[in-house]
C-alpha cells in the first residue's frame, strides 16, 4: 500500500534506492519537485515508491537543466555563462548516459530512473536542443509556434511520466504507441499538455518577466490590446484582465474536453483525476486575481486543496492495497560476477591491498603526451593483428612472432597506465583462431597466461578481466585468467581485459539465450527489456562502450571484435604489425582520436579551433 505519510528515507529504501550519493539525487530531485511543481509534488504522494521518486528525478532534473536556461545575474540581467554552463551540463549528460552512470547528484537520479525504467533518451535531447535557443532569448509570434514549442518540449516529458503509469497499469506499451493506433488519443494527449502549459504561462508569469521574457504569443497580446512593455513593466490593465480571464477559460474548456485514456489500474485514474482537478483550482486562482500574476506565483489555497487531495489519498492507498503494484522495474547495473566457490580464500586480502608499482619508463625516454581530460578516450580496443606477416618478413617461424607481441602487449599496458587510459581491451585469441596450425595454438595458450601472470607480477595498477567462453581453453588457461581476475580485483588504474577465446557474436548469442531463459522463468518481463537491460548479459556487463578501436597490421576489419560494445567507437587502421607496436603507438592513436570529432548523431556545438592541444602541437577538435 502506498502512504502520502510514508517517511522520505523509507521511501527510497522501498524504491531499491541504497546508495548513499544517489539518494542525494534523488532527494535533490525532489526538492526542486516540491518547490516548483505543487501540483506534480501533490499527485506524486499518490503513487507507490517505486513510481513516486522516479517522478521525482523526471521533474526534478528537467527543472534543473531549465534553470540553467533562464539564469539571471546579479542585477536581474540574463546570466552571460548560462550558455557555457547549460552546454557543459549538456555534454556531462551524453558522456553520463553512455557510462552508465551520473557524475552529479542529480543526473545520476535522472540516469539511474531511465536505466531503471528503461525510457528512451530522445525526449531529452529535443529538450536540449530548444533550451539552448531558450539561452538566446525565446519569443513566440503566434500559436503556432507556441504549440510547436509545447509539442518539443512538454508533450514528450508528460508522455514519459505516462509511460509510468502505463507500467504502474501493467502495461509495457509506449503512450505513443498507443496513441499511433488510436488517433483520437493523441489529439485528447497533446490538448491537455497544452491546457497545462497554457495554466503554468499565467501562474509563472512573474518568473518569465523577471528574465525578460513574456511566455504569451505576440498574437494574443496584439488580439487583447496588451502592450508587451507594459507587462514588463508590470503594470496591470482592464486589458491583461481580461486576457487572463479567457486565457484561463481556454485551458479549462481543454480540460473539460480531454477525455481520459483507458485506465486498468484504478489508483492511475485516481491520480489522473487529482492531476486535472488541481489545475482548474489553479485557474481559478488565476483568474480570480489577474493583476497579482505580474508580481508574484500564485499558491493553491490550502483548504481547496486538501479538499481535492485527501480523498484522492485515501482512494489511491486503497486501491494500490487491492490492486499491487504488478511489475517491478529492473534496476540497472553490472550482473554479478561469475566466479568459483571460495574465491575469496583463493586471493588473501594482504595480497590484494599491496602497493601498485608505476610502470618503467619507455626506454628512449618518450613521455606520454598531456591531453585535456575531456580529448581523452575511456575506453580503447585493439585487434593486436600481424604477429605471422611480422614473422615471416624476417624469416622466422610464425610463432616467434607471438613471442614478440607479448613484449608489444606488456609495453603497450605501460604506456596505458603512463597516458592515465581507464579501460584497455585486447583480441588476444578469437573463436576463429582455433582453425590455426597446431603449433601456433601451442604457443598462444602458452603465451598468453603467461603474460597475464607477468602483469600480475610486476604489480602494476591494472586489474585483468577475461572476456570469453571456457569450452575448448585448456583448464590451466582458465584457472590462470580466473586467477589474475581474483587477485586484481581491487586495483583501480588500467582495467585491462583480454578477450580470449571471444566472439562478438557468440557473446550476443549468448547473452540472448540467458536472457530468454530468464524470461521464460519468469524472472525477467519482455516489456522491460532494453539495450542497458540486455548488456547486463554480456561476459563483461561493465565494460563501457568503446571509444577507440585500433586494429594494426594492415586489414581493415573489426573481425567480429566487441561488435556491441564498438558501435559508436572510432577506427583507426594501421600497417604497422603488432610485434612492432609499442606504447608510443597508442599514445599516437589516442592523439588522433583526440583531433576527431564526436556527435553520437547530433551536430557539433563547437566549430573546430586551431589551438594546442597537447605539448607535442596537435590540433584540437
């Protein structure tokens, strides 16, 4: 059963919600809920936990981003950073989202809500997109363009908060898949989202004017004899009251015609009721004082609104009693880690906690370049390609040149280290390897536990993940790439994965087949599956999306490397074979990865500039 009383920390332990720096999120979040959204505070009260701070964080988040818009300075005059701080805001969003994760309170509540409840990001970049005009000044000529505005920019937020009703309801559908088969559904939507904007305009009036901003179409001002200066002025004419009085008419004949959407949960009809109800009391506080809307927000009265909000708080208690909450989100997040009964015995605490030893430096003396935080990949992938061709140019069986990428691979892990890369991913041995000679896999599942063990032993900064299927590896290989798992855990420099005896397709394969499994017990609804849900499948859940996929040797292929992890990576080929590779190579690559520019599908904010980018001169983006 839901309660409006429950108490705020029992809330978040209900909603799964324990991390300490998320709940500082999320009850930042709420927060900025209740002190700008009365009513969207009120009505969520009426929704069980799990719903009420995933509201919370929706609101709450946008309300954040949209006061970065409408910064003003000191003396009332539009704040001359807003745009930087709106764009970095912005910007730390896209890197959050593809990680994973929030590195602010409140994007970490905004992230973890849209893993949690797998809503689609596009709403937010639209979003983004009309607040950065927003930045530039904003004014509508007519209602056209303010209903183009609203459809951009409210509409697809009101449907997202729907699309937890329809969940709360047990359905996995989206409003606008719904709305697509009923087509009278989406005008009756898109006609209350504008009756609420239209409501928010009148009551947030005195906010708007405080920015130099008047949120009414140009239009309607010229129709009702309402001089914009005036309003700026905040002088209240006959004119501007009786604007007032029909605008608040015309919201509240949109109210009236909304018909409601089918409900199949009778707490979300209880709490849709609350919703509309609320504002035709906000009307009418609007239009009983329209000169007062110039100076000040507006406050429901507060014996109206308990009128409206306790009966609605003992019917939605109720009916979430009889009717519980029938689907529980899945909370995103690595799988946990597979690994043998008793590892913990296997790697004693006093080994795990030893000091990390820097890497040697490179012996010509090579330095790694200094690049800007934000130039840096996270995450680089190699295809470790032309031992034999780098053997056979000089007359050498094939498998010395194994022999020598070992000292290639060692090398390259310094210079990782060195350059402060986070995650470093190499093919050492692919499913498909297995068609090579007999000697030459002798030599491999020699060599690579063997160079394994050596970065264990030299101490270094890394912790080793294995990437890849047992069947077919010898049990020593495995016992030995478990074993650098366990004993490196709690190294937190390089995550270094070796991908041996890996697939990109047997990696998805089998991640679908868990995942179908999980399904097929029960465990896992097919309404909740997402991309964030299905990675969780994957042989290593956190490893994060590719920024760089290098392949040396010459080929220009990827050969089945990541292929999910690599969708939006940069590819950068080379000749140079990887015997012949070493730290100053990736240093290079990682230079030119920096001069690229990124847009994951949008355009670039910033045009490229000529200026340093690191000591040795390249370009930045």
């Amino acid at each position: 059963m839901s309660s409006p009383a429950l108490p705020i920390p029992c809330v978040y332990r209900r909603s799964g919600i324990h991390d300490a720096a998320l709940r500082r999120g999320y009850e930042a979040c709420r927060r900025a809920t209740r002190a700008t959204g009365e009513i969207e505070y009120a009505v969520s009260l009426l929704l069980p936990p799990l719903l009420r701070t995933a509201t919370w964080a929706l609101y709450g988040a946008v309300r954040a981003v949209d006061d970065l818009a409408d910064a003003v300075g000191p003396a009332g005059e539009a704040d001359p950073g807003r745009a930087g701080r709106l764009e970095a805001w912005i910007s730390a969003f896209d890197t959050d989202l593809r990680e994973g994760r929030g590195s602010d309170p409140v994007r970490q509540a905004l992230i973890h809500t849209m893993l949690t409840w797998h809503l689609p990001p596009e709403f937010l970049y639209t979003l983004f997109e009309e607040l950065r005009q927003d930045v530039q000044g904003r004014q509508f000529a007519t209602w056209q363009e303010w209903r183009r505005y609203n459809s951009l920019i409210n509409t697809p937020l009101m449907l997202r908060a729907g699309s937890l009703l329809l969940r709360a309801a047990g359905l996995s559908a989206e409003p606008e898949a719904i709305a697509a088969g009923v087509p009278d559904m989406a005008v009756a939507w898109q006609t209350a989202v504008e009756a609420i904007y239209l409501t928010d305009a009148l009551v947030d009036l005195s906010d708007d004017l405080d920015r130099g901003h008047v949120p009414l179409p140009q239009e309607t001002l010229d129709e009702a004899g309402v001089c914009r200066t005036d309003l700026l002025a905040r002088r209240a004419t006959p004119e501007f009251e009786d604007l007032v009085r029909r605008l608040a008419d015309r919201a509240r004949t949109w109210l009236d015609r909304t018909a409601r959407p089918p409900v199949l949960h009778p707490a979300v009809g209880v709490a849709l009721a609350a919703y509309t109800d609320l504002y035709r009391l906000r009307l009418k506080v609007a239009a009983d004082a329209p000169a007062a809307l110039l100076h000040r927000r507006p406050a429901l009265p507060r014996g109206a609104r308990l009128r409206l909000l306790l009966p609605a708080r003992a019917k939605a208690a109720l009916a979430w009693g009889l009717f519980p909450f029938p689907i529980r989100p899945c909370p995103p997040g690595p799988a946990p880690a597979q690994t043998p009964e008793g590892s913990d015995e296997a790697c004693p605490p006093a080994a795990r906690r030893e000091p990390a030893v820097p890497p040697p430096p490179h012996p010509s003396g090579a330095r790694p370049p200094r690049l800007p935080a934000e130039a840096m990949p996270r995450h680089v992938a190699i295809v470790m390609d032309g031992n034999g061709r780098w053997a056979t140019a000089r007359r050498l069986p094939r498998t010395d040149g194994h022999r020598q990428g070992v000292e290639a691979l060692v090398d390259v892990v310094h210079g990782a280290l060195e350059i402060g890369l986070k995650h470093l991913t190499l093919y050492a041995f692919s499913t498909e390897n297995w068609k090579r000679p007999a000697d030459e896999l002798q030599t491999l599942m020699y060599e690579i536990p063997q160079v394994v063990r050596r970065l264990v032993d030299e101490r270094l900064d890394v912790r080793v993940r294995w990437a890849g299927a047992r069947s077919r590896l010898p049990a020593d290989v495995v016992e030995k790439l478990l074993d650098a798992e366990r004993v490196t855990r709690d190294r937190t420099g390089l995550t270094l994965t070796m991908c041996v005896n890996y697939g990109g397709r047997a990696e998805i394969t089998a991640a679908a087949a868990k995942l179908a499994e999980e399904a097929v017990a029960g465990k896992v609804s097919p309404g909740s599956v997402s991309e964030h849900a299905f990675a969780r499948y994957l042989h290593v859940p956190e490893l994060p999306d590719v920024d760089l996929l290098l392949r040396t040797g010459g080929d220009l292929r990827t050969s089945n490397f990541l292929p999910w992890q690599a969708t939006y990576a940069e590819l950068l080929f080379i000749e140079t074979p990887w015997p012949a590779v070493d730290r100053r190579t990736l240093w290079d690559a990682i230079e030119q990865y920096a001069r690229r520019t990124r847009r994951y599908g949008s355009v670039p904010r910033v045009p490229a500039q000529a200026a340093p980018l690191s000591s040795l001169g390249a370009p930045t983006i």
